[in-house]
C-alpha cells in the first residue's frame, strides 16, 4: 500500500528555534497534502492544505506566519514552525492524497512529535 | 461547520463485543472512516463506508451506516487487549482533495 513517512518522527527543540517536519510520499504522487495537529488526548485538526506548487490553505486561526508550509514536488511538503513556544508542543501528522485519481482514502505519515523546551 | 462527536471511553472485557458510536452533522458526508491510534503512533485505517451503504464488514470489524440519524458505529467482535486503542471516526464530503473531520475519538480499554 501506499507509504507516507515523515521525518523527524520526534524533535526537542528550544524556545525561538524553528523546527521543520518533512512529509513525504514514498511511492505515489500526491497534489494535496494536509498538516494536522493533536494535543494530547484529543482529535486532530486540521491546519492546512498544502497544495503542490501553489500556496497552502490556512484554516481558521492558524498563523501562516508561524506555520511555513512548502509543497515543492509531488512527493515532499514541509512544515516550519518558526519561533517555536512551548504551547507550539504537539503531534503534527501529515496525510497525502493520491494525484490524478479518485481515492476514498488518505495515506497518513506516522506523525512527528515536537517538544518545546 | 462540520462536526464529529463521539462518546470518549469504552471499557468491555476481552472476548466480549465493542460498539463504539458516532454521529455527524454533514449531511453530504459521502465517505465514513474508522481510524485506529495507538499511544504515540500515527493512524492506522481500519475501515470505510460510503454514504450509500448500510453496512460493511470486514473480518471483526462491522461498521452500521443510518444515513437518516447521522449515526455510525464500529463494533470489534470478540475484542482482544491489542484492541486497545483511541478509535476515531472522521468523515469527508467528497473524494480526493478533501481533508477529513475527525471526531474527538473514543478511548476503548479492554480488561483481560
């Protein structure tokens, strides 16, 4: 089935780093990418719809000055998050969408889990 | 908006049935998911209906669609302690291209 990894799976970083996750689909092309984030205990939403050579959707309420989203090829979006803070600690999960065809299914990477010091 | 709501815990003893619930509010929900997460792992699908079917299932896993209520269920028959997992449910408009709504997921606990 279809792979998407996402690198790093865990990070540590101090307070005003700025920390970039990878997404990457491994053997399918995919047009959209989607950023998700989950606190602790609680459901996933989304932050934005990144889009192979355009710029990413923001949803409500995320900066998208604090959150780059870069989808430079078909196979790799990345997600920045710049002037980490403590409350920027979470689990930041990538889903992919397969390009050119219908799909009922998202492939979702493992998730990275950033902690902010 | 969308939205997902979904009871947060289930405890059932192994061997016994679980029936995990869920309701939505788009009424052009044309896909269901069920979503298993381990502690500190990412999603794994575990199935999905689409908005036309009553029902689907797959080995242990029957999921039941009422369109009319809204309401989706996830029962895991004879479940096992590696059953033990947040369990979410999450729906999309249309295919492709759109992200997913998940619920808030329900943390299922299976005593021995």
């Amino acid at each position: 089935g279809a792979v998407v990894s996402q690198h790093p799976s865990w990070v540590i970083c101090k307070s005003g780093t700025s920390v970039k996750i990878e997404c990457r689909s491994l053997d399918f092309q995919a047009t959209t990418m989607f950023w998700y984030r989950q606190f602790p205990k609680q459901s996933l939403m989304l932050m934005a719809t990144s889009n192979e050579g355009s710029k990413a959707t923001y949803e409500q309420g995320v900066e998208k000055d604090k959150f780059l989203i870069n989808h430079a090829s078909l196979t790799l979006s990345t997600l920045t998050v710049t002037s980490a803070h403590p409350e920027d600690s979470s689990f930041y999960i990538c889903s992919a969408d397969p390009a050119g065809q219908p799909s009922y299914e998202q492939f979702f990477g493992p998730g990275t889990r950033l902690t902010v010091l | 908006g969308e939205d997902v709501e979904q009871s947060l815990f289930l405890s059932v003893r192994e061997g016994d049935s679980s029936v995990i619930n869920c309701t939505y509010t788009d009424s052009s929900s044309t896909y269901l998911y069920w979503y298993k997460q381990e502690p500190g792992a990412g999603l794994q699908l575990l199935t999905y209906i689409f908005s036309n079917m009553d029902m689907k299932q797959d080995q242990r896993l029957t999921v039941l669609l009422n369109k009319k209520d809204k309401h989706l269920s996830l029962r895991i028959a004879d479940t096992q302690t590696g059953d033990s997992a947040i369990y979410f449910c999450a729906e999309s408009a249309q295919s492709g291209n759109t992200p997913l709504v998940f619920g808030k997921g329900t943390r299922l606990s299976v005593i021995a």
